[in-house]
C-alpha cells in the first residue's frame, strides 16, 4: 500500500475526495515538526518496506496529523462543480458537522502529542461581517 492509498484510507467515505496537492503538503509537513523535524514521506513510497523504522513512521504520524488538522478546516466532503454544456452542474459532497471539524482536530492534537511534536495553535475568527447598511445615505452609496 502506498502513503497516499495509507492516508486517504484513514477518512472512510472522504479520502478519494481528497485533493494531490493536499496530500503532497501533508507529505511534506514533517520537515517543519516542532521542537525537531522528522522524516519527510513520499506519496510513492509503500508503507510495508518501513515498518519497523521508527523514524519514518513518525514522520508518516506527522503527515496523518497534518492531513487531520486540513480536513478540521474543511466545510464539506468533496463538492465538485462543474461546467456541462450550457449547465452548472454540482456533483456529490456532503457537510462536514462542526462535530467531525472538533474530532479531526483532536485527533490531529493527539498524534502529534504522541510524537512529543507540538500541536497546531487553534485559530479563532472573532471578527465576522461588517453591515454596513445604515452607513448609505440617499444618493450616497449604492
């Protein structure tokens, strides 16, 4: 089995909605571990000539890690649009529950504390939309 078959296997009814260059940047993650970089993956690799190398497996972890606190972003499950002709059409996906948001991340944060790497900070938005409706004046803004 290769890494990309091994990571994608790990989000049943998702992982072929997963997009390459998400996958690559997973690959990629464990060169930028925290405190210590860890062994870069490739997605040709084949999981079954590593095993029992230590070092290599937890850079793999790494790269599931990664790929967890991706999909903990994620809004919906592969939806796909595309142009037919002269119609707009969207094809399968289905909603990400801020419930399956919450347990990527934690188990994100959970491999990466068994590496002993440190866990991605949690971005919070306390912004929002500005409503600017009652700044138009008649004849102002339109």
């Amino acid at each position: 089995m290769t890494v990309e078959q091994w990571l994608r296997g790990h989000f049943h009814g998702l992982g072929n909605q997963i997009e390459g260059n998400v996958l690559e940047v997973a690959a990629l993650s464990p060169i930028e571990a925290r405190p210590e970089p860890l062994r870069v993956v490739a997605l040709t690799d084949t999981v079954e000539d590593y095993i029992g190398d230590e070092e290599y497996m937890k850079g793999l972890n790494y790269a599931l890690s990664t790929l967890y606190y991706s999909m903990s972003a994620a809004i919906t499950g592969g939806t796909k649009s595309e142009k037919r002709g002269n119609r707009q059409i969207s094809i399968g996906g289905y909603p990400l529950t801020t419930k399956d948001r919450e347990a990527f991340r934690a188990l994100g944060d959970k491999l990466r504390r068994d590496l002993g790497a440190e866990v991605d900070e949690e971005v919070t938005d306390s912004g929002g939309m500005f409503d600017a409706t009652n700044l138009r004046t008649k004849g102002g803004w339109r």
